[in-house]
C-alpha cells in the first residue's frame, strides 16, 4: 500500500473483516465476472469481489488513491484497475490474476488519471486511455507485461475520448470515443504502432459518454450525453442510424451494452433502464432505478443482469419479467456518525446527510432506512432500553424514530439554533445530553418535553488546548479522559483537577476524527484523516495494530459490545467491519 506506515513498521496489520459499500460513480465500474458467480466493483482503493450467493468477499488492495476505471478480461483470467493521483504524477495500472487474488503488474506511462480499460477478446492485449491531464491511449501486451505503443487518442481540434471497447472478435481493433471524437484503431504489431480511422457523423456533433460493441463486430453504439443513441459500422466508419427521434434519454445515455439475442439495454442519467432496438430505440421494456445508471452487466448471455447508479445502489433484473431487485445498497455520502445498541453487537446505526440506517452486523444486510428529506444528521444514539434511535439534525431538532419500524416517536423542537451537532443519551433513559453549532451543551427531560427544561449544568472540570478537539472517551474506571482533534495529537487528562498527563502523536498526517475505548479500557482505537485505523494500547501508549482500507477520511469509529469487531465509516461513504485483534 502507499499509505506510510514508516516508524510503526513493527506494527500488526489489522484484518479487514467485511466492507459496505460501492463507488456507483465509476463507468462501468460494476462487473460480473465470467464466472457468473462473482460481482467485482471498486470502492475507493480497493476492489471487492463479493460472491453473489453466499455474499462472501475478497479484496484487492495495491491503489494508493481512489480507482477510476475497472475491466476484465472475457476469459475471467485477469483484472485490470486504474487509478487517479496528484497532478502530474504518474497514474498506475494494476493487473491482477482473479483466481490467485494477486497482484502481477503494475504499468505506469499515464499521468493524472486512467480514463478507461479494455482488454482484448483473446487476452493478448490491454488498451488503456489517459486522462484530460494526459491525452493518450496506449496498448499493453499482457504476456510480456510492457507496453507496446501509444498515441495521442484525439485529433487536435476536438475534446477527450473518455471511453474505449474493443472488438468481440479481433485482437487488432479497438474504438474510443468522447468529446466530439470517434475513432476506430487498427493495431499494428510489426511496426508496434496503433492507426486511427476518424468516424464521421456529418451534421451531428455529440459527446459519447458510453460505448457497448456487437457480439459479431457489425456495429458498435455510442450513448451521448443529449440522450440519443448513434448506431456505427466500424468497417466503413460510417453513421448506420441514431435515435430515438423523440423523447431522448434523460441526462443522457450513461450506459449500453448489446444483446446476443439483439437490442440494447440501455440506462440514462436520470435512471431510466430500457431494453430498445434500433432504429427506432423506442422502449420495449422499462424501469426506474433510484440514482444514475453508471454500469450495466451481463451475467452469462444476460438472461439476468446487474446495475449499479451514482447512489451507489447494485440491482439484479431478470431479463423476461424485467423487475428489478436492489441486492446491494449503501451510503453514498459522508457517513457523520455510527453507534451500537447497549450491550450487543448484533446490529448497528449510521447516518450520512438525509438517512440513518440500520444494519445487521454479520451480513452487512441493510434493515431499516430512515429519510428525513433536505436534512443533515449529524449524530445518533440508541436509548439504552434500546427502545428508540435519538438523532441530532441541522434544522435545531432532535427526532426520536422506532428502531424496529423507523416511526417517528417525538421531536424536540428548537433544542439549538444553529443546528444540533452532538447528542447522547443518559443510562436511565431520562435525559438526551445535546450540543449545538453555537457551542452550548443542553439537557431535556424527557419526562417534560413539551416544556423544555434548560436545565444549567453545572460545570465541573474545564480542559482547554490548542485544537478543534474532535473526540472525546471516558475511560471506565473514570479517573482519566482520553481527547484529540485537529493537533494529531491525544492527549490523557486527569479528571479530578484537569490536568494533563501525557501526550501521544496520534497520526502524521490529518485530523484524528474518531476515538473509542473498550470496556475494560486496556485498548482504544483512533482513525482519522490519514485514512488509517489504529488500535493503541492504553497503558503503554503504542500503537500495535494498523488497519489499511479506508481511501475516505474516517470520520468515526467503533468497537462493538463484546469487542469482536472495530467498525470505521468515512467521508466516501463507506463502512469497514474489522476483526478486532484481541480475544476478549
């Protein structure tokens, strides 16, 4: 991994147990393997393959920043991924050997980002497009693992090809396509050269953002982004036909992939899955997805397919009765906060912008989705009765929902006026503690809702330093509090007089954002903006294991009751399932 981990080399790695989660912002990033038992799809810098039956996953790790293009080879044999990096930097390729779950290769030429990735249909070769910052498209030998050409992959006067496919029968002829280019390519391996022939369209100037070629090589179709559908023939490079005439695709044809048995399945921007045919690509049959269609995949000949949208949403549709079924779902904005019920860690809560989800800890199964529309949650707790989800939100109010149903129960109205922010909730079920964008801790009586107590606490102790302190735990003997925040710092605090005792460097680099501590307080855990999970030992102030997965910056952290497992979330949207490394 790329993630340095240099002066705790010593340290243990930490066992990645399960993921939720699915970047749906990736074309075609969503893939059935040949195989037709395993779904393969990117989630920041790893690449999960999750059996589609027993949900059973593996992963890839080997990106150092977030993965941006995905393909297979058609023999199943290889994986190949693509990533962005830093402005002119190089951008690497990884190729993989999917029955090994390893690393083979690893191919740098491109700067800034892989656009797109398409193999061979023997294998032999894998072409590759640059991104913006970059420009070209080179092909790849698989055998010798070493590049064989590249070329610029548009003309001057036009825009960037943003995607490319290559012939179903031919291991010589590739298309890319884009920002008013077309191109059919001819490989010519003697010379190690690449040839390009301009398609012409006449009149109509698009922009392809999707590209899916017939099983014979008789015509390849491009979906464009004013949602009509150009029919080509690459042998005469010439327009066939382009439609539908009226009623066009919603935000545009974001992807398409041609049937053995003839048609196109094609899915839009706003969407939208059609099953159509030419020339008319009037719907044959239809449904409505919730998110943009990025990816759509065949399983076998696609008497059954899968979709994945940009709300990170995977979808199995059967293609006779044409229903769709949502196998796979996630957050797919910055997960704010999560937390377990007292006692047990069967299940759990998280809430990233309108949702709090509940989720069955050993399946990764979603249970329950709670939507407050146009809000931002901002924290959760369950009541210790387990009775009742109280969550903190942007408009002042504190919600109370049903755990089992996701009923609303009762609102605390106007608790703050600047948002509420933080919330927690006392071992008698009496009493919400809150905190709110203008800085005041408040409680309510739940007794007394209706007549709101302001209640002023009394204060304590005061504990001032120079950080926007993030995370606060108690340790259960209750004499010591452990912070941290902004400083990278964490620091031991004496309760009784507000002193403090030591101070650790938590992390190189970034925030520290979440902190818990187990119930015998021997172990804590931290995570942070260096996208790593630590677990410290609390006495001796070390870390001893890391935990390398995230590509967001994490923005919480938990062990579960019992301490069998750490769940991290993060700004990207997903949630990591650790083992937890000690036997309790």
């Amino acid at each position: 991994m790329d993630n340095k981990i240099s002066p705790e080399a010593q340290v243990a790695e930490l066992e990645l147990d399960a993921v939720i989660g699915f970047n749906g912002h990736v074309p075609t990033g969503l893939k059935c393997h040949p195989d037709q038992e395993h779904l393969i799809f990117p989630l920041g810098c790893t690449i999960l393959i999750q059996a589609i039956n027993t949900q059973e996953q593996n992963f890839l790790q080997g990106h150092g920043n977030n993965i941006s293009c995905l393909a297979i080879s058609r023999s199943g044999q290889y994986i190949a991924s693509g990533q962005v990096t830093f402005m002119g930097f190089k951008a690497d390729i990884i190729l993989w050997d999917y029955k090994k779950r390893e690393l083979l290769a690893r191919l740098s030429l491109h700067k800034g980002k892989i656009e797109a990735l398409a193999f061979s249909p023997n294998d032999l070769y894998l072409v590759s497009l640059g991104g913006p910052d970059d420009g070209s498209v080179v092909v790849w030998s698989i055998a010798k693992r070493d590049a064989i050409c590249g070329s610029p992959a548009a003309g001057l006067n036009v825009g960037n090809a943003t995607s490319v496919i290559f012939s179903r029968c031919r291991d010589e002829m590739f298309v890319t396509a884009g920002n008013g280019t077309i191109r059919v390519w001819e490989l010519d391996l003697p010379n190690r050269k690449i040839w390009p022939t301009e398609c012409q369209t006449g009149q109509m100037k698009r922009i392809v953002m999707s590209i899916g070629m017939a099983d014979d090589d008789s015509f390849f179709y491009l979906g464009t982004t004013t949602g009509d559908i150009l029919k080509m023939n690459p042998r005469t490079k010439l327009l066939t036909d382009a439609g539908p005439a009226k009623d066009k695709f919603s935000l545009g044809v974001s992807a398409i992939r041609c049937l053995k048995m003839g048609g196109l399945l094609v899915g839009s921007g706003a969407g939208l899955l059609v099953f159509c045919k030419s020339p008319s690509y009037k719907p044959i049959k239809k449904i409505q997805l919730q998110g943009g269609i990025t990816s759509i995949t065949l399983r076998g000949e696609g008497h059954q397919f899968f979709v994945g949208t940009e709300e990170s949403h995977i979808y199995r549709v059967s293609f006779t009765d044409f229903k769709e079924t949502l196998i796979a779902t996630c957050h797919f904005e910055a997960v704010e906060d999560i937390v377990f019920p007292f006692g047990t860690a069967e299940l759990f809560a998280t809430c990233a912008k309108k949702d709090i989800r509940v989720w069955h800890t050993s399946s990764n199964r979603e249970l329950l989705r709670i939507t407050v529309p146009n809000m931002t949650c901002h924290s959760i707790d369950f009541m210790r009765d387990g009775k009742s989800i109280i969550s903190a939100w942007n408009d002042g109010k504190i919600r109370a929902f049903a755990p089992e149903t996701g009923r609303l129960m009762y609102v605390i109205n106007n608790a703050h006026r600047i948002g509420v922010t933080a919330i927690a909730t006392t071992s008698d079920c009496k009493r919400v503690i809150s905190g709110g964008g203008e800085g005041e801790g408040r409680e309510s009586q739940l007794s007394q809702l209706l007549n709101l107590l302001s209640r002023r606490l009394r204060r304590n102790q005061m504990i001032l330093a120079n950080t926007l302190f993030q995370c606060v735990c108690y340790h259960p003997e209750e004499f010591q509090i452990i912070t941290s925040g902004t400083d990278r710092k964490i620091a031991y605090w004496e309760v009784f007089d507000g002193t403090v005792i030591r101070e650790l460097e938590g992390s190189l680099s970034g925030s520290i954002n979440g902190m818990d501590i187990t119930q015998e307080g021997v172990h804590f855990v931290t995570g942070g903006n260096d996208h790593l999970v630590k677990v410290w030992d609390y006495n001796e102030g070390e870390v001893t294991h890391v935990g390398v997965g995230h590509s967001g910056d994490i923005t919480r952290i938990r062990i579960s009751p019992g301490n069998q497992y750490i769940v991290s979330v993060s700004a990207d949207g997903a949630i990591l399932r650790w083992k937890y490394p000690y036997t309790s």
